[in-house]
C-alpha cells in the first residue's frame, strides 16, 4: 500500500515567484485506508509558504478513523495553497505583468511632448516640388536635344558691305567726334528655322583698341535662309587722340589701308513656326579695311566670325 502511495503521490510543483508553475495538477482517488499508514513523505514548504514539487494529486477519503487521517490531512493540507474545487493557478512571465512605470519613463512623456510637430509633410513636400522641376529640366532638354538632332541649327553668318566716316580731322590736336555709318550683311542659313534679333544689337568700331563709336542696329525678323541688310550709325563724341595715334592714322590713310575692329553683340532668339525658343546671345568680331577716312570710303577687306560659344 505504502508504494502504492509513493507513486501516486508525486512531487509538488515549482514555486516561481509564489506561485505553482506546473500546469497539470492531478487527482487520485485512494481506498479506505489509514493515512498514517498510506502517506510517507510529505511535501517540502517553499521559503515563500508554498508547497514545491512536480506535481499535487488530490486524494479523496471515503472512510477513515477521524483522528488519525484529520492529523495526517492537517499536515498536508495546512502546506497546500487553498483552492476550490475546479480552481487552477496561472503564473505569468514577469515581462507580461504591468507593473507601475519606473520615473524615467515619465521624464521620457515630458520630453517627447515638449518637442516640436513633425514636419515631414513640409519636406516632402519640398521633394515632391524638387522632383517635379527635374523631370520639367529632363524633358525641355530631351526637346532641345531632338530639335537640335533634327532641324540642326547654324550661326548667323555676317559680312560688312559699307564703311563711311566723317568728322576725322588728323590735322588738329582738338578732340575728334567721329560718325560713321556702317552696312552689314546678315545672313540666315537655316533651312526651317527663322531669326529674331531683338532690341538691344549693339556694335561698337575700333582702331588700335580705342573706340571710335558705338551704336546699335534695328530689331527685325528674318526668315529662313534669308540675307538682310542691316545699317547703323556709330558714334563718338570728344575723342582725344595722342600724336602717335594720329601720326599712325595719317600714315594709314596715306597708304590706303586704314584698319578698323568692329564688334556686334545681337540677342537672337530662333523661330520655328510659331514657336519662339530662348534668348541667345550672338557675338561677332569683324575685322575690316578702307581706303580712307570719307564718306565715300571703300571697304577693301572684311572678316567677321560668330564666336563658336553660341550653339
């Protein structure tokens, strides 16, 4: 009977922070017998007061002597976690109980509230709009590309057909103020694409690197290969020039090679149907020769090139 007991009787379930940890609590059932006799080893008390041990059986008594099975069931009993009938114990992990927050935590609330709102909405935003205006500078230069691939726009080409001059005199040391009257041809090469120049195209004349005079052309339209004649009137008011520069010009103009630098600087826009592109900014060197310093004055030589830094 005594091994009976022994192996019904197992051994008390784990005490894991005061409470029983094994989930399966079973119960026997024993014959009349005397408990003095029928239980040998009781169960050992926990430091917490609870009993510890693999397992609790429950033992039911149908008929005993009282006097010695209450002693017996006291001291088993009295060592047990009271339950009720069909009551279980369930012991959680520690990380799952809630507990009070430590102090930090609330010093963490303080400080996170006092921040300031989020602006990612503000940013991306930003983004959006910068993403936006790339796509815009792709596709207007994938547009520029293909109309450069297809209508290949050229530069201008210009040439000076007319150079008069008037109020030259090299035999005075007065100042000069010189009027000259200059005649270009201007000439476009593109087959599909027409020419704007704009207010603004401005020439200046040159000898030895001092300026003579300065004007400015007319705005006009010029279709596609078209050649138009443009005239201006440059100008120069109290020029003092030093003997040596008038020496060297009466030297010139006796010989009949009097060299003069003009330079022209026309905004120019290309037209293609109705469609008018962007403002470029032609630059032309001219370098040309007369004869002499009158009216009646006879280009000898002309050379005008459109700086390469326009297409």
């Amino acid at each position: 009977m005594a091994g009976e007991i022994n192996d019904s009787i197992q051994r008390w379930p784990k005490n894991v922070g005061g409470f029983v940890a094994d989930k399966d609590v079973r119960r026997a059932r024993y014959p009349s017998t005397d408990t003095s006799e029928s239980i040998q080893e009781s169960p050992t008390r926990s430091p917490g007061g609870f009993v510890t041990g693999k397992g609790i059986r429950r033992v039911n008594y149908t008929s005993m002597d009282t006097s010695d099975s209450y002693s017996s069931r006291y001291s088993i009993d009295s060592q047990k976690p009271k339950l009720s009938p069909g009551t279980y114990l369930v012991q959680l992990p520690k990380d799952q109980i809630y507990r009070v927050p430590p102090p930090e935590n609330a010093q963490r609330y303080e400080y996170l509230s006092t921040q300031k709102p989020n602006r990612s909405s503000c940013r991306r935003c930003c983004c959006y709009t910068l993403a936006a205006l790339l796509v815009l500078l792709v596709l207007v230069a994938l547009v520029v590309g293909i109309l450069f691939l297809v209508f290949r726009p050229h530069k201008p080409q210009f040439s000076v057909s007319k150079v008069s001059a008037a109020g030259i005199n090299l035999t005075s040391s007065s100042p000069i103020s010189p009027l000259f009257k200059i005649k270009v041809r201007a000439q476009n090469v593109n087959g599909k694409l027409g020419l704007i120049y704009g207010e603004g195209t401005a020439a200046e004349i040159f000898y030895d690197g001092i300026e003579l005079g300065n004007g400015e052309f007319p705005a006009f339209m010029q279709p596609a290969e078209n050649l138009t004649l443009m005239v201006a009137t440059l100008t120069g008011l109290r020029i003092q020039l030093t003997s040596s520069l008038r020496q060297e010009l009466t030297e010139s103009e006796k010989k009949g090679k009097v060299p003069f630098d003009m330079r022209i600087k026309a905004p120019v826009k290309f037209k293609l149907g109705s469609v008018t592109m962007w403002t470029m900014n032609v630059l032309v060197n001219c370098k040309i020769t007369v004869d002499k310093l009158t009216a009646s004055a006879i280009v000898l030589t002309e050379h005008c090139d459109t700086q390469d830094g326009l297409l």
